[in-house]
C-alpha cells in the first residue's frame, strides 16, 4: 500500500513539474503581449511613421512639386510607381519595432499607391481592332538596323512611327519595310510607314532647331487618321543642374498646339515623349489626349531602358478613337522597347 502511494504521489509530482513550464511559457507569452500592445508601441517607430507618410504624402502631392530647382517635379513623376516599393521595406522595419504608430502610418501610401496605380494591376486587352500602330524609338547607336526592321514587320502592325531614323539607318529600314509597308514618309529624324496611304505629311515645329516630329494623314478603310510621331528633347540627371527637362517641356508646348490645331477629329500621337503620363510638364499634350496602355493594356507598360525597363516614356496617344488592346513588345537592339496599340475606328 506504501508503495502505491510513493507512486501515485511520483506522478502527481512529476505532472506537477510537467504542468510548471507550461503555465510559465504562458505567462512569459501573456507579458510579451502586453508589452507589444502596451503604450511603448506608439511611441516607437516614429521614424518609420514618418517615412511613410512622406511617401503617401508625395505620391499624393506630385503635381504640386515645382519644376523650378531641378525640375524635381518631373524627375518624381517619372518614376512616381515606383514609390510603392517603400511600403514593403517600411512594414518589415514596423513590424520589427513592433510599431502600431508605424503600421497605421502605413495606410496612407497604400491607399494612395492603389487610388494612382491600381487600375493599370488589371487586363483591359481585347481583341481585334481596326488598326494596329507601333511606335519605336530605333535608336541612332543600334548596330542592327535590318534586324529591328524585320521584328517590326513581324509585330503585325498597320502603321509603324519610328524615331532616331538617321542618315546612316535610314536605307536599312526601308529597304527592310518597303514590302510590308508600301507608304512612308521621313521627315528629319521622324518616319512614318503605312500598309495604308499617307498624305498632306508635313513636318512640326517643336522649337529644336531641327525635325524631330511630323504629322500625316492615313486614309484607311474605315475613314482617315491624323498621325502624328515625335521625339521630344532627351532629359538628363546631372549633379549641378538636376533633372534637365527645360528644352522638353517647350518642345511638348509646341506639339501640344500643333495637335490643338488639329482639324481631324481622330488622332493619334505615337512617339518617345521622354516623359510619362504622370509628368504634369507634359500637361498640353497628355490633357488633350489618352494613354492606350492605361485604357486597354495590362500593366505599366514600361518601355525604357530596354533590358530592364523602369518608365514608359514611349506612348501612344490618341482621341477620336476607341483602344482595344495595348502591350509592349521585345528587345530589338535599341534600348528602347517598341509599343503596340489596336485601336476601333
């Protein structure tokens, strides 16, 4: 009887001793709670909170940031999308400080980020369309030439603008393009080619000095198109002067009368803007006219640089016209990407 005792209170003890850790890992995870959600967790991550409602807070405001000291206003809405990737790096630094003054902070540049951008997250394609345009910056320093020409004719497009044609290039894309596209004009650097007639091309002055935009009128069967291509001035970074886009947003004034003046009701603008459609700069054009990747494409549609594209400064713009489909073709030696529209006359 003793002996069942002994062994009966053994293991009351040892259940005992079983049970203490638990309790104790309990209690230890029930203190680590309260001080997470305790008062500290407001006061820290402050500078986190703070970060990102300066992200929300630009996002919000681009357009109210000037252009007068480094045009910094267009360097911002250049690469506007991409602010949305400091929501992910600022939520692991506010989890870690186990921030909720963090993590409420954080809602604004989402909210922001998806009232700019959500929309471009869907499919809007579809299929057909009258006439499909690809616009291509082909690049001056492109050493195939002739191979570009042959993925052009290969994208299936009615009407093709191309930019930088030059001097040195410019036999090599009609020679290559002359079967497939029986019209084409040339106008400086600038040349439409068309399966479709072309007429009353003339060239337009962007305040350059030299042609880098023309205008022509393509007569298909559904009726004609006024066409217009353009290269607006390059922009650049630099140290002592900022983002050096002065010379473009003339040049995008100047195109943006031309097309005002516009007597055609249906439009089409395919060109290296060098800009985006969130650069208030180029307000006299994209004001007057509609990005075909943000009405019927998937995506950003981002056609520059080349090998890892990060903007789309290359469009197609247009208004009389109903997008059906929009998308960015491959690499073809510039280090730009071509852009294709389809578009319901």
């Amino acid at each position: 009887m003793t002996h069942v005792d002994m062994a009966e209170t053994g293991r009351s003890t040892g259940n005992t001793q079983a049970a203490a850790p638990a309790e104790s890992r309990a209690v230890y995870w029930r203190r680590r709670l309260r001080e997470g959600l305790g008062p500290g967790t407001w006061r820290r991550g402050l500078v986190v909170a703070a970060l990102a409602l300066l992200d929300g807070i630009v996002m919000m405001g681009h357009a109210a940031i000037p252009n007068r000291v480094g045009s910094l206003g267009s360097l911002v809405e250049t690469f506007l999308p991409w602010f949305g990737l400091a929501v992910p790096v600022l939520l692991v630094c506010a989890l870690w400080r186990r921030s909720l003054t963090a993590m409420c902070a954080l809602v604004l540049p989402v909210f922001v980020w998806f009232n700019l951008f959500g929309g471009l997250l869907t499919d809007k394609s579809g299929g057909g369309g009258d006439v499909t345009v690809v616009s291509h910056n082909v690049a001056e320093e492109n050493t195939d030439a002739a191979g570009t020409a042959r993925k052009l004719v290969e994208s299936g497009a009615d009407v093709l603008a191309l930019q930088e044609v030059t001097q040195d290039n410019r036999s090599a894309y009609e020679d290559g393009l002359a079967e497939a596209y029986p019209y084409h004009e040339v106008e400086g650097t600038v040349g439409v080619w068309s399966k479709y007639p072309l007429s009353d091309t003339r060239p337009v002055d962007i305040h350059m000095g030299w042609t880098r935009a023309l205008r022509t009128t393509v007569t298909t069967d559904g009726g004609r198109l006024a066409v217009y291509t353009a290269h607006l001035p390059s922009v650049r970074v630099k140290l002592d002067a900022g983002f050096t886009a002065n010379q473009r947003d003339a040049s995008a004034d100047a195109l943006g009368e031309a097309i005002k003046n516009e007597p055609i009701d249906r439009v089409l603008l395919l060109g290296d803007l060098n800009g985006t459609m969130n650069d208030s700069a180029l307000a006299n054009v994209t004001s007057q006219l509609r990005s075909a990747q943000g009405a019927a494409g998937s995506g950003f549609g981002f056609s520059w640089p080349a090998d890892f594209p990060m903007a789309r400064i290359d469009q197609i713009l247009l208004r009389g016209v109903q997008p059906v489909s929009s998308d960015v073709l491959g690499e073809t030696g510039s280090d730009h990407r071509p852009v294709r529209a389809s578009v319901d006359l």
